[in-house]
C-alpha cells in the first residue's frame, strides 16, 4: 500500500500541472483579446473631403458607402448586415465606409457606441454640413436625402449600384460581386 501513495501523489500533481496549463493560455488570449479591442473612431468630414473620397483617385478600388443615422431605425435595422457584407469582401478589394448624417455632437458617444454594438470596423464619419442638401443633390440628384442610402463606386468613381432604404443584402453581394468577383 505504501507503493501506492506516491503513484497517486505524482497522478495528483500530474493532473494540476496539465489542468493548469491548459487554462492558463485560455486566460491570457482574454486578457489580450479585450486589451487589443481596437476603438472606434469617427472622424468628422465634410463635404469636399467626401466628394475627394468619393472620386477614388486616392484608393483605386471600389467602395461601398452608406449613409445613415443613429435616430433612423431601418438604418440600425441594416447595420449587421452591412458589416458583415464588409467583412466578407474587404480581403477581395472593397472598401467601406459609413457617413453618419447625426448631429455633430454624437462624434463621441451615440455614434461609436453605435458602431461598437455593431461591431463594426469599417471607417467612420460623421458629416459635419451646415447644407448637406448641396452634397446630396452631388452624390445623386434623385436622391431626396431619407436615409438610409447606400452607394457602390466602381474603382474610378462610378456610381454603379445603389439604394435608397434598407438594403437588400443579396442584391448587394450580387452588385458587389460583379466588381470584386467571387474569390
């Protein structure tokens, strides 16, 4: 019997070691999991700074812009699946940004908070115009400004999908995938 108190000693010490070793890695990629959380940040634009955007001469590839709202519900209604529409195409060559049409005043809360339930990644702006019926009438003289709009840019800058309201996402991929391809 006494042969038999170290072996179950040593399985016992055995066991912890392995079990600790196994949860200690686990617990360190939390840790750095929410320390590498990246913040999110909504960057004020206007509207000769969209419009150079917009022309793509900066970033030849094509891109998906979305304009919307905080206060507008089929804009938070579309919002997960434009993030995952981003996700899915950004590693194929499309760009994303949003354009957040709320007052200048939510560039530090409703809009990032916003954005961080969302999950979101893609650049974000918050259009600081005093008439932004000038630039609406710019990015498209049929659009009245209701929200939420949405604008695919071929890589030199056409305008070559787009929807007024919430978006269907099949219609998107599909307008998508015709510039990108299915990779």
């Amino acid at each position: 019997m006494t042969l038999a108190r170290p072996f179950v000693l040593v399985a016992i010490t055995l066991s912890i070691t392995l079990l600790t070793n196994f949860a200690a890695p686990a617990q360190s990629s939390k840790r750095k999991s929410r320390a590498a959380k990246p913040s999110i940040v909504v960057r004020e634009i206007n509207a000769a700074s969209l419009t150079t955007i917009l022309k793509r001469e900066s970033a030849p590839r094509p891109l998906l812009v979305n304009f919307w709202a905080t206060w507008c519900d089929p804009c938070r209604e579309e919002f997960p699946d434009l993030v995952k529409i981003d996700r899915q195409f950004r590693a194929q060559g499309l760009d994303m940004i949003s354009v957040s049409l709320d007052d200048l005043a939510e560039i530090k809360t409703g809009v990032p908070k916003f954005l961080h339930q969302m999950r979101a990644t893609m650049p974000a702006y918050l259009l600081n115009e005093s008439d932004p019926d000038h630039l609406i009438s710019t990015i498209d003289p049929k659009w009245s400004g209701a929200l939420p709009a949405t604008f695919l840019y071929d890589a030199e800058g056409k305008v070559v999908f787009k929807h007024f309201g919430r978006i269907k996402p099949l219609e998107v991929r599909a307008a998508i995938e015709k510039l990108v391809g299915s990779k």
